[in-house]
C-alpha cells in the first residue's frame, strides 16, 4: 500500500473522485479511493470503494495481478470493521448481562422476603436461572471468538479460505490465481488427484463463493489474513 501524508491522502482521494466521475469503471480509482478513505477512518465508504474495485477487476480481468492486492487490504479493512463491531457488542453484552443479573437478585431478595417462602428452594431456582442466563449470554458471544475455518471453505493448496473459487473436472475446489499459478509453474495436473487439467477446465464455483461471503459475513474474525 501507498505510504502517504495526510494531505497527501487528501489529495489522492479528491484525484480519485474526480478520475471516477470521468470513468467509473477504474480499477485503480476505486481502490486508491478505498485506501485513501480508510486513511481518514472511514472504514464503511472505504470498504465499498475497494469492493467495488475487486468486482470490477474480477470482471474486467480475474488474472489481473491487482486482484490479490486489492483483496488483501479489503480484508483488512473488513477485519478492523468487525473489530469494532466485536468490542461493541461483547461491551452490549456484558452491560445486559450484569442488568439482568442485577434484575434476578432483586427479584430472588423481594421472592424470599415473602412470608411462607421456602429459602432452599429460592436459592436453588435462583441459581439456576443464573446458569442459565450465563449460558445464554455465551452462547449469544461465540460468533466473535475466532475459531477454524471449516474445510471445505477453504482452497486444497494453501489451505486458507477462498475468495474466488474454481472448480475441476473432478470436483476439487482451488482458489482462482493459485491454481492457474500452479498449472502455468508446476504443471498441468490436478494437485490433488494428479489427474490431467487445463486451465480451460476451470469453472467458478458460485456455491461455495456464496457460502464463503455467509460465513464471513457472521465470522468477521476469518477475513485476518495473518
């Protein structure tokens, strides 16, 4: 990524703006664009920009060298999106889980001052209720905690998840740049089944493109590409 001063940044986003108005096909615009807002902290506007510029590169040419760039700083950029959003709501969630915590003491204190109450009962209910809210409180926070990315959304050579998937003949699903990188260095062959493969047998495979974009979109955490 470009390594400007601020006015600098301030410029280049006033030169891309205008580039856009003049072409809003550019590439280069768009995803100058991008950098240039995620400068300023603008992490939601910037992130349109560089998703505009990988759709537009993807379309206009998905061997293009700038793909995998403009990929990698989008999701970084998605990664600090979901960051935020993570403190926010593990921050939501304590404070609700302290207040109905709060709430079930009050009610527990109020249930066992009533004449004819039975103190061991009250307890036990009360402490169960507490388990319980615990539990729901946890279960409500898992989607924010990094895990494995499941197998399948991932590419059979570099092992990491997949941002455009192909598909071979046998069924085997790659990420684009790397198996072409393979076919054109390594040879012509599936590295997993050995078998014979052209790059003119490659085709996208939306399926696992779409479930790839559902699990990001709930596990923000998978977009860090360290």
């Amino acid at each position: 990524m470009l390594i400007l001063r601020k006015n600098d940044w301030l410029k280049v986003e006033k030169d891309c703006r205008r580039a856009i108005q003049l072409d809003n096909s550019s590439v280069k615009a768009h995803c100058t664009l991008g950098l240039a807002l995620l400068q300023k902290q603008e992490l939601d506007e910037g992130v349109d920009e560089l998703q505009k510029a990988l759709d537009l590169g993807r379309g206009a040419n998905p061997k293009g060298y700038m793909i995998d760039e403009i990929w990698q700083e989008l999701a970084k950029a998605k990664y600090l999106q979901w960051e935020h959003a993570s403190s926010k709501r593990s921050w939501e969630l304590q404070s609700l889980k302290e207040a109905c915590e709060t709430a079930l003491k009050e009610k527990h204190f109020l249930d066992d001052s009533h004449p004819g109450s039975f103190s061991d009962e009250a307890i036990i209910s009360h402490m169960k209720q507490l388990e319980v809210l615990s539990r729901v409180f946890k279960e409500a926070g898992e989607a924010d905690i990094p895990g494995e990315v499941p197998d399948y959304l991932c590419c059979k050579i570099t092992l990491d998840i997949l941002r455009d998937p192909v598909i071979t003949p046998s069924g085997v699903s790659y990420e684009r740049t790397v198996i072409l990188h393979h076919l054109q260095k390594v040879g012509k062959f599936d590295p997993v089944t050995r078998e014979p493969l052209d790059h003119s047998q490659l085709v996208p495979n939306l399926a696992i493109k779409e479930a790839v974009q559902a699990y990001l979109d709930g596990h923000g955490w998978a977009y860090n590409t360290n």
